[in-house]
C-alpha cells in the first residue's frame, strides 16, 4: 500500500461505547471544525505517534491496579439514560453490528465520574443525549439517583451531570494532566462494559496525540490511544494514571472492521481537553468552537506525484461550506471528482501551504490550530492556486450543528 492510501484510508473502524449507542465511521478527509461524513463505514484517523516510549520504572507502576481500584471505584458511576425511540436507535445497527428492529424506547448505559463535592459528574455526550431521565449509581451502591444533564458539548463528546445524591456518597476522583502522559506509562479503566459495574482493566498508553471524530463529524484532537480494555458501556469512564489520577474519559474502541468489542485499541478524550471546557459547561451550559467550514486532504510526496500537483507538502482542499469563514475569504474547494486508490477525492482545489507564515504537512494540523482558536479570530492561510500564491484572511466563526456544517 503507498503512502497516499494511508491519508484516505485505515484498516480501522472507530466505534462508540455507550450502550445502544455505538457507531462505526468510514473514510472522509478530515476538516477544520468540520467534517464532511457520507455515511456508511468509516475510519479513525490517526495522528503520527510523536512521544518516544517511555519506562518510568518503579515510580510510574508503585501505585498497583488494586489499590487504584480501591481508592478510585466509589468515584465511578454507572449511568441509566432513558431514550425516546427518535432517540433510543441512532443506528439500525447493533453494538455487534445485527440489524435491530426500531424500539418504541430504550436505555442507553454507560459511565462516569464524580469531580466535585457538588455533585458533577463527567460522562460522554452520547450516553446522555436525548435521554428523557437520566439515573445514576455511585461505586458499588445499588440505589439510583436522578441527574440532571448541566451542559454538553457534543462536538468533544462531552456532558456534565448534576447527580441529585447525599454529600456522602459522592467520592471525587482527582484530576491530572494528560500532558504530562508518555508512551508506555501504565493506565487503569473502571467502567461499566456490557452493564457489569465497576469492572476495572489495566494497559498502557499505546500512543498519543490521536485523532477522532465525535458522533456529530467534527475532530477530537491529542486523544490518547490505549490497550487497556474498554468496551460498549465503558464509555464516560475514566482513565487513570499510577497515581490514580483521571487524564482520560474513555470514549470509543476500534473495531477491527467486526463485531463490536475490544481489540486492544481504545480512544479516550484527553482531560487538558475537558479542563478548558469545565466552566464554560458548568456556566454556559455549551460550549463555542472556532470554525473554519472547508475539509481536506494531506498531501505527500506519492500523492503529489499520483495526481501531478505542485507540491509534495501541504492540504488539498475538497469541499468549502458555502457562505462559510473559509468560503467568504475566497478558498476554493476541488470540482473534479476522482478515485485514488479506491478513496473518492476532489482535485482542483486551492493547496494550503501555511497558516500563519508557519508551513503545515497535514490536516490534522490545520484541525488542531482551529480547535485551538475561538470565534472571532483571525486565520492568515498561504494558498497554491495553479502556478499562483496567494495570502487570504479568514475570519472563524461559530461552529454549526453537524447538520449545518454539512
């Protein structure tokens, strides 16, 4: 396989965790704050491994599994969200991919965390949205509590609870920094697979700075990639480091391309991400996301060559939103369809060098700058235009609902 398969496929399907709601995605070139999704089977796109593996010795592995378990378990919740039929079957498919005949209702499962003495709990957007009643247990406590959904950001995969429980039942787990996490550095999951609660595993980080897509079609960047055991219900859970510290909400599984439970590849949303949304969800109740409106496709030297572009380096752009930032500032997306390798593509379009004088290889960095940004600001992107070089200024705007975005 060349190297410009590799940026339009992957021998991988990413699935979502949360009870009946699991999803698999296929190819599509990743966008800036937009992702264009045709339907059908798609894939994880994968950020290059950039940390070096790393052995921390005794210092990274003196907290064991158990004691972890032992200190963090009663902070994990395993979550009951009651869906209304629009609701309840997002996909004709189940966790393991047989056809499901349509419920009238159903319950979606997954899990949590509880990170303050107030009550708030952190779970995935996707297990609690929609849900008419939400319920929660607390550790190994067989008495339900409602909750209330506070905020959500579905663009991340994100919900914030208030969980309606005595002072004394709740059990904070610490949060750490998930910058700070190497490859190879032990990891602990507690969650709720298949709906058998408080079940721990343990692995490593198999790598960093990963990248998905959350169920609207937008990007997840810096996600960590893990071999430790989650599976459908895992989703919402935390992942802990040896000091028992969350650095990761366990959020999807790669599939393999079948069924739908573990292979030793799993996604968790990084908690330097869900840090710098805290407070915007707690006050807000959502959360503004930079938008750029345009998809694309990274360039290398074997692409370049396989459709005669001018350069080696850089994103080909394939589809601009019309009457969005990068439309309005003049980018132009391809108009010439054409099958790579079995990958559908657009030629044709404007090839992005730079972003703020600074050269980029690949989409997932132009992702990462957009999601870095807020509404308002101002993007300078250094455009190839057939033998011309051009400077624009794009203006991001507020993201869209995924159905606005498409």
């Amino acid at each position: 396989m060349s190297k410009s398969r590799s940026y339009l496929s992957s021998p991988f399907g990413s699935a979502l965790l949360g009870g009946v709601i699991v999803a698999v995605f296929g190819w599509v070139a990743i966008a800036a704050g937009w992702i264009q999704s045709e339907g059908g089977t798609t894939t994880t796109v994968a950020a290059p491994l950039t940390a070096p593996v790393a052995d921390k010795g005794e210092a990274g592995g003196s907290n064991v599994v158990n004691q972890i378990y032992q200190r963090d378990g009663d902070g994990v919740a395993f979550i009951e969200s009651e869906m209304p039929a629009s609701a309840a079957a997002p996909s004709p498919f189940s966790p393991f991919g047989e056809p499901q005949p349509e419920p009238e209702s159903g319950t979606a499962t997954g899990s949590g965390f509880v990170i303050d003495d107030e009550g708030h709990l952190l779970t995935n957007n996707h297990v609690v949205e929609g849900a008419e009643n939400i319920q929660v247990k607390l550790g190994d406590s067989d008495t339900a509590y409602d909750a209330e959904l506070v905020g959500s950001d579905p663009s991340m995969d994100l919900a914030l609870l208030d969980v309606k429980a005595p002072q004394e039942q709740l059990h904070p787990l610490p949060l750490g920094r998930s910058g700070e996490m190497e490859v190879g550095d032990p990891v602990v999951a507690i969650g709720n697979p298949f709906g058998l609660d408080r079940t721990v595993t343990s692995g490593i980080v198999s790598a960093l700075q990963r990248q998905i897509e959350a169920p609207d079609g937008f990007s997840i960047t810096d996600v960590i990639q893990t071999d430790a055991a989650i599976n459908p219900g895992n989703s919402g859970g935390p992942l802990i480091n040896a000091a028992g510290e969350v650095i990761g909400i366990n959020s999807q599984i790669a599939t393999g391309g079948g069924g739908g439970g573990n292979v030793g590849i799993g996604f968790a949303i990084p908690i330097d991400t869900v840090r710098a949304e805290l407070d915007q969800l707690k006050n807000d109740g959502e959360v503004d996301h930079a938008y750029l409106g345009l998809s694309g496709a990274t360039i290398d030297a074997d692409l370049a060559k396989a459709v005669n572009l001018p350069v080696d380096a850089g994103v080909l752009v394939q589809e601009v939103v019309p009457d969005g930032p990068a439309d309005k500032a003049g980018v132009q997306g391809g108009q010439t369809a054409a099958t790579i390798e079995g990958a559908e593509a657009r030629l044709g379009g404007d090839i992005i060098t730079e972003v703020e004088g600074e050269k980029v290889a690949s989409m997932d960095e132009i992702v990462e700058i957009v999601n870095e940004a807020e509404p308002g600001d101002e993007l300078e992107l250094t455009l190839r235009r057939g033998d011309e070089t051009k400077t624009v200024a794009v203006t991001l705007g507020d993201r869209p609902d995924s159905e606005a975005g498409e």
